[in-house]
C-alpha cells in the first residue's frame, strides 16, 4: 500500500540530504541556517514504468538561507532558492527516480 505520510518523509529527507539544509559555517566563519519555508506536494499519480507500477509526485518547495547579517524584508527574495522535483517511487516506497528543477 502507498503510505503518503511514509513518502513525505523520505522526501523531506532527500531535501535536506541534497539541498544542504540546517547550520552551515562559510570559509570566513559566518553562520547561516537553510530551512524550508514553503511545501507543496502532489497527489500521487499512478504510473508505469519501465513496465512496472511506480507513483508520480510533484514537489515544489523554496529554501530560505538565514545569515547572521540583518538586511530588509524586501531582499528576502535574494536569499530564497526556488525549486520543483519530481519523484517516482516504486510500490515499496523506493525512490527509482528523481529529476530536480531550480
């Protein structure tokens, strides 16, 4: 059985695997913090692939770096990432594969 819940942790994960989420430190020591401030995910669509059943879902999500730096609320738009990935899981919950946008 498709478990959406399961699905949406592991992408969640692949997001933070990928796109380098949490605290990071620059060369110069200045910290900065990557979080997802916007989330969207598709219904499931049922699919075949490569003569199997797999689930299509759409992700579209924006990543916002947070630096030690103040700036004004309209420069937030520098500081946000903007992207839609495209998942395919097979029906034990697998990513078989992933294609990102930006």
């Amino acid at each position: 059985m498709f478990d959406i819940k399961k699905i949406k942790e592991i992408i969640d994960e692949e997001i933070a695997k990928s796109r380098k989420m949490g605290e990071h430190a620059g060369g110069s020591g200045h910290l900065a913090f990557r979080s997802i401030i916007k989330f969207e995910l598709s219904e499931p669509k049922e699919i075949q692939h490569k003569g199997n059943l797999a689930y299509e879902l759409t992700c579209k999500y924006d990543i916002y770096t947070e630096t030690e730096f103040l700036h004004p609320p309209e420069e937030d738009e520098v500081y946000t990432e903007h992207y839609t990935d495209k998942f395919l899981f097979d029906k034990d919950s697998n990513i078989i594969e992933l294609s990102n946008d930006k």
